[in-house]
C-alpha cells in the first residue's frame, strides 16, 4: 500500500529537517511526501531540497491559509491512503507508518496516540493524547481523535471531500466529524504513540485559539446534527484536554 504523506509549511526552517528526516526514516517502504509551500521566504525550500530525495515532491505558491494548503495537497497525491503531517511535527519512531498500512488492511480510518512535545531536540512531553475507540456518543461527549495520527484510505477523501475552509481552527474536526459520524466509515484505534506534535501551533497558541476551535466544533456538529445552541461536547472537549494533562502529571511523577 502507497501511503502519502502531505505537509504544509511556510517559514519552517527551524523545523522542517526534522520532519523530512522522521519521513525518510520510515520502514514502509511504498511512501511519498507531497510538501505544499506557501511562498517561504526563509531558507525552507533549500532545507527540503537539500534531501535530494525522489520521494519528496513539493509545490510552492501562495495559498489562503492552513486548510486550503491542506486540501492543495489532497488534490496532488497519489497514493492508495493519506494523511497529514505538519511542519514542527515528526514521526515518533521509524515505524509509524507500517503501523499505519496494517491497520488500514482492517479498517478504512486509523488514528492512533500523539506526544506533544516542546521541541525535536529534548522531547520533552507537555502532554500525551490517547483517544481511545471510535464510538458513535463519543463525539457526543466531546471525543476526537488527534487529527496529525489520522490517515484514510483514499476512498474516504473521495466521499467526505476536502477540508471546510469557513473554519480557521476545526476544519480537520469538522472533516472527522463527516467521515466517521456521516458516512460511518469503518475505524481502528492503533494503541502506540503515532507522532510528535510540537506545542506552539495554530491550535495550541493559547486559551482564545482553544476557545475559538472550541466553538467552531459547536458549529460543525449543529450544522451536520441540528443540535441545541449548546451541547455537552461543548464541555467535554476541555474536560477531556484537563483529564490527559492530570493523567501525564501522574505518570511522569
């Protein structure tokens, strides 16, 4: 099975390497890494360059933010599954995408545990997110599963189609919501650490990013499911991000 892999980037050359380098280190031998540029003006594209690798393809051209460089990416790809990983994000070890193709045998959708860490160089974990199984309430109760670990077959892009750029922050959940809620793709839970998520991003800037991606998966689930003006989710999802930073202070005591 080709798995693809897309990752956006602009501006990233303190952490672009390190990227590239957890894709190359991958033991799946059938992969490809399509990198959507978004006119860097740093030294990122000569980072990229500087692999010299023929699994590495890149575009570079001005876009109209995260989800559009993202869905640029879903129509340049060619492989059998996709997902995503981001440019301050790594593979945890060399080999997460063999785990990843042998799940995607048995289901249509993996997504497995993420660490989030404060750079590639200490990995120190901040915090570790272990969603656990898809089930139908858990959106409900404010479930999701860490977006950097999910990868589909390419079946499901083709259904659910691209990212809803309405959405500054929760266009992935929205997307997630689709597949795994509405078209009830099939799903497995692949129960080992995935990738490394560098705190500092989009969706981890701070309390108005959280509030803002918040509300916008509000939006998502009233749009798809009419649902009240609010709804437990609505407290879930920080209940939940609360619960996994009291787990991780217990377990590094």
């Amino acid at each position: 099975m080709k798995i693809s892999v897309i990752t956006i980037c602009r501006n990233s050359q303190a952490t672009i390497g390190y990227t590239i380098e957890s894709f190359l280190r991958q033991r799946h031998p059938n992969k490809e890494l399509v990198v959507v540029d978004g006119l860097s003006t740093d030294d990122t594209l000569k980072i990229i360059d500087s692999f010299g690798s023929d699994a590495i393809s890149v575009v570079s051209e001005a876009d109209a933010g995260i989800y559009d460089a993202m869905n640029k990416g879903l129509r340049r790809y060619s492989g059998e599954a996709v997902g995503f990983l981001h440019s301050d994000d790594t593979f945890h070890d060399e080999t997460s995408l063999e785990t990843i193709a042998e799940a995607l045998g048995k289901a249509d959708i993996v997504f497995g545990d993420l660490e989030m860490v404060r750079d590639h160089v200490s990995k120190d974990i901040v915090r570790v997110w272990r969603p656990g199984d898809f089930t139908r309430l858990g959106f409900h109760l404010g479930w999701i599963p860490p977006h950097p670990t999910l990868y589909t077959r390419r079946k499901v892009f083709d259904a659910v189609g691209e990212f809803d750029t309405k959405y500054a922050i929760a266009a992935d959940y929205d997307f997630m919501l689709r597949a795994l809620m509405k078209h009830r793709f099939s799903s497995m839970y692949a129960r080992t650490t995935l990738v490394d998520f560098q705190v500092g991003g989009t969706s981890t800037k701070g309390l108005s990013s959280f509030i803002t991606g918040n509300l916008e998966c509000l939006d998502s689930r009233r749009r798809h499911f009419g649902r009240f003006p609010i709804d437990l989710a609505l407290f879930g999802r920080p209940i939940r991000r609360l619960y996994q930073v009291s787990l991780w202070s217990k377990a590094s005591r």
